[in-house]
C-alpha cells in the first residue's frame, strides 16, 4: 500500500490555478487540502478555492540531491491570498524574493505545486 500523498490537489480553469482547500464554518480558518473538520476549532468546513495569486513568505534553492527531484531546483513558502500557506517548486535556479507577488501554475511533472512570479 502507497502512503497518502501529503499534497493538496489543485483545480484548473484554463491557465488560472487553484489549491483546494477547507474553509471552516464557525471560525472562518482556511486550510490547503480536503479537511472534513477544522484544525483549529473542530467544527465543519466547506470547499474553498485557495489563489490564484500568493506572496512569498520564504523560498530557497535545494541543491542536494534528493529521490526523485534533479538538483538544483527553488522551493518557496507562499501564503495564498486567501489564506493557507504552501510548499511550491519555483522556476530558474535562484531563491524568490520575500513578499514578491507569485501565481500558482500547473503541477510539476513530479505533481508538486508550482508558482512563477506574477
Ligand atoms: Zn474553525
């Protein structure tokens, strides 16, 4: 048995993309990923669509080699403009700038999110 792939999923709607996440419907927290029950306060969420657009909280590029990924590669944290923070492989090989404004784009061949700067 394969372990659950951590990720969360994504939608596509043209070239526009989204993180499907979690919205609760007693505290209003927003979380990446299908959660039937909040992580903050327990009660129930809706789907929510997580982007577009986010800004970079944090990047850096990984240049050890690692299963399945060719070093090196950029990897940033971006808080999605609605609100839950992800884990995205960025383009070119040099670290994204702090708060720059960033795009979700389609996942890697890999199925890792992706985002180029916007
Ligand atoms: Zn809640």
């Amino acid at each position: 048995m394969s372990p659950v792939d951590p990720r969360p999923p994504v939608e596509s709607e043209g070239e526009v993309v989204t993180v499907v996440g979690s919205s609760c419907t007693a505290c209003g927290y927003v979380v990446a990923g299908v959660e039937p029950a909040c992580p903050i306060c327990g009660a129930q969420t809706t789907r929510a669509a997580c982007g577009p657009g986010g800004s970079v909280w944090a990047s850096t590029v990984v240049r050890i080699a690692v299963p399945d990924r060719q070093p090196p590669y950029g990897l940033a944290y971006v808080d999605l403009e609605n609100g839950p923070r992800i884990l995205a492989h960025t383009p070119g090989e040099a670290a994204l700038p702090v708060g720059s404004s960033v795009l979700l784009g389609p996942l890697s061949a890999a199925g890792d999110l992706t985002v180029v700067p916007a």
